[in-house]
C-alpha cells in the first residue's frame, strides 16, 4: 500500500517520515520528494506498507494530524 502524504515540514527528509510511519507498523519505505533546483523538500512524499491493515491505521491515526509545526494530509 503506498500512501500520499502531504504538507510536509520542509526540512524533513527520508527518515523522519519514515520514524514517524513506523509507530503503526513496519513500513517498508517513505520518501520525501525533493526539488533538485531548490535542494529542498517540496513538502510531499510517499509511505510504502506491505500490510495494508497497518497502512490503514497510519492514515487514521495521522490524517489531520500536527507533526513540527504542519498540519499533515495523508
């Protein structure tokens, strides 16, 4: 299951987003989306679960949800 997230703090990378998936689960892998002309996030990225039932629960728990500053839409 691969989930959109969005609005994301600018300066957050790989593995803040992924430390962040993990408290619902073993994600497999999260990437923030950077612009090489900037050299910076573009404040979206992408969680990757195998279990969607884990998936699922990461979208509930954190759609809405304030994370440094940024209210983030999963």
């Amino acid at each position: 299951m691969k989930i959109y997230v969005k609005n994301l703090p600018f300066h957050a990378d790989d593995k803040d987003l992924l430390g962040l998936f993990t408290t619902f689960g073993t994600a497999r892998n999260a990437t923030v989306i950077v612009d090489h002309q900037r050299g910076g996030s573009r404040g979206f990225g992408f969680v990757e679960f195998d279990d969607p039932v884990q998936g699922r629960a990461a979208i509930d728990g954190l759609n809405g949800k304030e994370w440094q500053g940024r209210e983030l839409v999963v």
